[in-house]
C-alpha cells in the first residue's frame, strides 16, 4: 500500500527519498497542512467552521508543528502543553466547535472517565508492553480494586453489625458501616490488587504464549462469576452465608472522594466532591492527578533495571533466562504492578459512579483495555494514552453520537452501539494493516518494523 502511495507521489516529483530528507518539523508542517486543506475544503462547507474551529486548529499547530527537541528543555514542551489543555479543559469546552461526524467534545463525565481508563490501559501495558506477557484476565484486578472500596467506604459491612469512621465524608449521621477516606482506600485497594496479582501470578507465571493467555482468561471468567453470585459464599464452611458482592444488586452508596471538614476550613479544599459546585471539575482534576503518578511510574519502570528485564524477557525468555534474569520474580513484578495500578483505577472510578456492580466486570472488559494497548501500540506510553482516551471515548458517547449523524443525515433508525465491538474490531485490523506498531509506537517496535530483526551470521559480519 505504501509503495503505490509514494509511486504515485513520484510522479510529481515527491519521492519517499525527498520526504524523509526534510527536516521533521517541515514534514509535521505538511502534514498539518494537509489536514487543515481538507478540513476547509471538504468539512467546512458540510459542517460549517467558526473562530473557534480555526483557533483549536492554530493551537494544535502551534504545539505539534515546531522543533521544541532543540531546546533545552523542548522535549517536555508537547507533555507540558497536552496537561494544560487537560487541565483547563472545564473552561474552554463550551467554546469548542462541532466535531464533524461525532457531533460533540467529550463531556465532563465523559473526560473522567478516560482517564480511568488511560491508568488501566498504562497498567495493562506493563504486564503486555513491557513484559510481552499476554493478560486476559484484568478485569480481575479492577473489580478487586473496586470491591475494596466498596467495602471500606459503604454501609455494607453494618449487615455484620461494623462500624468505623477513618474520615469518611458525605456520611450521614447514623449510617452504620466502614467508612474510610476514599484517598486511604485507594491505597489498600492498589495493594490489595497488587497482592492478588501475585497469586494469581506465581502458579500461572511458569506457563507461556496461549497457554498463560487461556489461564489468565479463566481467572477473568472467575471473577465475574464471583461478582454475580458472591452474595452467598462458604455457607458450609462457616454455617452462613458471607455476603461479599451483594450479587446483581451490588453495593451502593459508596462514600465520594474529599479532603472533610477541618481540611476545608484550613486549605480550602472540598469537604466532598459530590456536594462541590465544581464537582466534574474536582473528578476530572483527580483522574489528571492520579493518571500523571500512573505515567510517571511508568516512564521511571521502563528506563530501570527491572523495566529492561522486562524487555530482555519479552525479546527471547530463553536468552533473558541464561543472562540471568529471574524469570518468575520479574514477571511476578509485572503483574503485581499492573495490578496495582489497575486497583486505583477501579476503586475511584467506583467512588465517583457511587456503587459497584457485578455486570461492569464481564470479561469483555479486559479485551477492550487490551484493544486500547493494542490500537495506541505496545509499549509506548504516549500511545497507550492516546489508544485508551480515544476507545474510551468511542465507548461512551463516540459510537452513540455517530448514530445520530448516520440516522440524521441518511434517514435511517439504526443503533449502533449494538455493533460496538464490530467497530473495535474494524479499527484494529485497519491498524494493523496501515499501523501495524500501533498509532503511536515505541522507538524499539518503530525500529523493528522499519529496519527488521533479522540476525546477522558473525562471519558476515566480520567480513563486512
């Protein structure tokens, strides 16, 4: 396919040689330059474009197009630029123009939500990206980390007659049950997940390919199973039933996140989210928050020395293995650290959501966060968040507002959201196809996909 396009480019003078002569900010320059042509000649007169269509247009140029890498500190311009449009995104979104096809920006919700997913995206990756160790069962981890909260900040243990307050906010007076600060939790909600990663690990670690892949499915499939009928578990064992889920009702409320009263009155931060003027704003400026800790773990992880057994073990376990690599310790840190980070995510998105349900942990979930590590390209950071944030967005209002343009603008009544995984599907093999390292790849899979990893014999090497 790339060689038709570049044989067809040839005939006006523009070869694939010419192109990659340019300098890099000229090639962005084209490209934003391309964009922006289509953009006025074909959306503009369909859609209709105004200032602030043009002005998100200039800013994006603006950051994307310049060789920030030839300042000192260029590199961190685009990361600096992408968290203040983040940041400041609760201000400018009702001046933002209409998307073309998908009608609307994500809405507050909407944008939290992303985030949660891009931290369990970034701790899938780990354990795919990282250590080349297929996981489809993470969704175990995520119900882990929101069954923890569920429990510690909630009226279901007063059916068990227990009643605690370690700063638990928006309690009603009276509520019986634990009641702990939502920021507390997350931290035993991260460990605890990350506990239950190493079980989960050391008997399954010792396996490889599809055979770890079919075992990591079964303990996803367990989990959910759990969730539906954990209202009554080891009735035999201890002569009643230990209601752990709550089943298909689940359990509601679950205590919102805040900093309470002495807090306020001190630093004049929230008492809770919920009952906060700003509350999207406070949810999606926490989700920014805890997604920064996630990334930076991660950049840390990945230039370390156990970030480097990680890759040596991904490349060939047998060679790792005869280096000296410990193969079950530093596959067992690759899981318990995506674990880890899977727990946080679970147990805030449920603290914002108010309840835990057994139908949000199917095993499809772990498929699509592993579409999101997938389609943004495994290993890369910056392509994991991208991958996650634009998934998650398709989930949720994306498929949905495309519907109503498809039926608005063709006269039909269809609804898509009922081919949803068709369309992951779709996306993934167009991106395998056209982007087979994902759509933003690491240096290391860009490499093997440009210049190939073929050995060369050490005599035609010496002789060369």
């Amino acid at each position: 396919m790339s060689e038709r396009f570049w044989a067809a480019l040839a005939r006006v003078g523009w070869t694939e040689v010419r192109w990659q002569g340019l300098p890099s900010w000229q090639r962005r320059a084209v490209k934003m330059g391309v964009v922006g042509l289509v953009a006025v000649v074909v959306l503009a007169p369909l859609y209709g474009f105004d200032a602030a269509a043009y002005l998100a247009f200039l800013t994006v140029a603006a950051i994307y197009v310049p060789d920030w890498g030839r300042f000192r500190f260029g590199r961190l311009v685009l990361p600096a630029a992408v968290l203040a449009l983040c940041v400041a995104y609760p201000y400018y979104l009702g001046s933002m123009p209409k998307l073309p096809i998908f009608k609307a920006f994500p809405t507050m919700t909407t944008a939290f939500t992303m985030t949660i997913f891009v931290m369990m995206a970034l701790g899938l990756n780990i354990v795919v990206g990282y250590a080349g160790l297929l996981d489809l069962g993470y969704v175990a981890f995520y119900a882990i980390g929101a069954y923890t909260v569920a429990w510690l900040a909630s009226p279901q243990a007063e059916r068990y007659n227990w009643s605690v307050n370690i700063g638990g906010v928006g309690v009603p007076p009276g509520l019986g049950g634990i009641h702990i600060s939502i920021w507390l939790v997350l931290i035993g909600a991260a460990c605890l997940a990350a506990l239950a990663g190493v079980v989960i690990g050391l008997p399954t670690l010792r396996l490889r390919g599809d055979y770890l892949a079919i075992v990591t499915l079964g303990f996803g499939e367990i989990v959910g199973v759990v969730a539906t009928n954990g209202d009554c578990l080891f009735p035999k064992l201890v002569g009643h039933c230990v209601n752990l889920t709550n089943g298909s009702q689940g359990i509601n409320p679950i205590d919102p996140p805040g900093f309470g009263h002495w807090l306020h009155d001190h630093l004049g931060l929230p008492v809770d989210f919920l009952s906060a003027s700003n509350s999207l704003n406070l949810f999606l400026w926490a989700g920014i928050a805890l997604c920064l800790f996630v990334i930076y773990c991660s950049l840390r992880l990945r230039d370390s020395k156990l970030g480097r057994a990680w890759v040596a073990i991904r490349e060939d376990e047998t060679a790792a293995a005869a280096m000296g690599v410990p193969l079950m310790r530093t596959k067992t840190w690759a899981y318990a650290i995506g674990a880890f980070m899977g727990g946080i995510a679970g147990a805030f998105l449920k603290s914002e959501q108010g309840g835990a349900f057994n139908t949000d942990f199917a095993f499809s979930f772990s498929i699509f966060v592993l579409c999101m590590v997938i389609l943004g390209g495994m290993g890369s950071i910056w392509g994991v968040i991208l991958g996650g944030a634009f998934l998650a967005y398709l989930n949720i209002e994306g498929i949905a507002n495309f519907g109503g343009w498809y039926n608005a603008t063709f006269h039909q009544n269809k609804d898509f959201t009922a081919y949803s995984y068709g369309v992951y599907g779709l996306i993934l093999v167009l991106v395998m196809l056209f982007r087979p390292a994902g759509l933003v790849p690491s240096a290391r899979a860009k490499a093997e996909f440009e210049l190939g990893v073929e050995d060369q014999p050490l005599m035609d090497a010496r002789t060369t």
